[in-house]
C-alpha cells in the first residue's frame, strides 16, 4: 500500500508541475503578445487620426503592462527542475530511461543477469552520491540566506529537488535491483505503442525484450 501511494504521489506530482508550467508559459506568452497588440493599436490610431482608437489601446496597454508576470520565467524554471527530478526516478520504475543496451541483447543466461545487476548497483551508486553531495550543498546554501532574483524565495528550497529526486531515484533503482534479483523481471518500455514504428521494426523490439 505504501508503494502505491508513492507511486501514484509521484504521478501526481509530475502531473501538476506540468500543468502549472503550461499555465504559466501560455499566460506569459499572451501577456506579452497582447501588449505587442495594444501597442500596434496605439500606433495605428495615431497615423489615421483616431484618437478614441489610440486612447482605448493605450489604457488597455497601461492596464495589461501593470500586470507584472517577470516572476514566470523563473517559476517556470523551477518547476521544470522538479519535474525533471522526479520525472527521472519515474523513468526508472517504467523503464523508459535512454539507455544503450547493445552489449546485454547479445548476452544470455548468468551473463546477461550479472551484467544488468552490475548497472543497476551503479544507479545505486551514483544516484546515492549525488544525493549526499546534493545535500550537502542545499545545507550551506540554506546557511547562506540566498534568495532568488524575482520570486525572493530561499534558493535552498529550489536546490532540495536536486536531493530529493536523487533519494527517490535510488530508492527505484534499488527496487529495480531487488525486482529483477528475485524474479527476474525489468521494467521497458513497451515499443508496441510507440507511434511510427512499422509492424517489423515493432516484432524485432519485443522480441528483444522477450
């Protein structure tokens, strides 16, 4: 129970990252387009004598520009960075990660098993030292007192993503390893769905994978 509620915790929050990230690129992108309009209408108006044309756009030009939204780059930055972190340890439960896998397709039997257990433990490894080193750095710049240009927020709790989805990551990988050692089973992504394959090019990937 425990693993489903944080597998569907990590869904959930890779889903609403997303969305907001969307949100805020389009509301961005139309403010800064409609203050293009309303300036081009200011313009227009001037050169053929419409002064009521021009005054309108002008004050829709003043109420649109007091809407200040140079925060949204930056949060949108940021919350790719915790998308990106977590999306990472999802990857690694689905097996969707990129990976070149041409040497352990041609092993068979205890050598492809010993092979895949080695990479594994060195997911293990590295995920587990980026999440000390990680942490570490989010402790001194806490002690810093460094806050972002924009939003003014502690950068530390930006950086925590880094630790964060570092510690989850490990932990699938661990999961991963334990899962394929006592059954023999890994995760992949299933090419049968991935649109633009052909029929043959479809056979030859699940057959790799059979």
């Amino acid at each position: 129970m425990i693993l489903r509620i944080l597998d569907r915790l990590e869904e959930t929050l890779i889903s609403v990252l997303m969305a907001a990230a969307v949100v805020l690129i389009f509301v961005a992108v139309l403010h800064r387009y409609s203050l293009g309009v309303a300036s081009d209408l200011v313009g227009y108006g001037r050169s053929h004598d419409l002064p009521w044309l021009a005054n309108a756009a002008r004050e829709v030009f003043r109420s649109i520009n007091s809407l200040k939204l140079t925060w949204a780059q930056e949060t949108c930055i940021y919350l790719f960075i915790w998308m990106a972190k977590f999306g990472a340890a999802y990857g690694v439960r689905q097996g969707i990660h990129v990976g070149v896998d041409i040497l352990v397709e041609r092993l068979h039997g205890a050598a492809r098993r010993r092979l895949t257990l080695l990479a594994m433990s060195g997911g293990i490894l590295f995920t587990a030292v980026v999440l000390v080193i990680s942490a570490e750095f989010v402790w001194n710049v806490r002690l810093g007192g460094q806050l972002s240009p924009d939003l003014e927020m502690p950068m530390w709790l930006i950086y925590l993503a880094v630790p964060l989805g570092s510690a989850l990551m490990c932990f699938r990988f661990i999961q991963a390893f334990w899962r394929y050692f006592t059954t023999g089973y890994i995760a992949h992504h299933d090419h049968s769905t991935v649109d633009g394959l052909d029929d043959e090019a479809k056979d030859l990937a699940e057959g790799g994978h059979a």
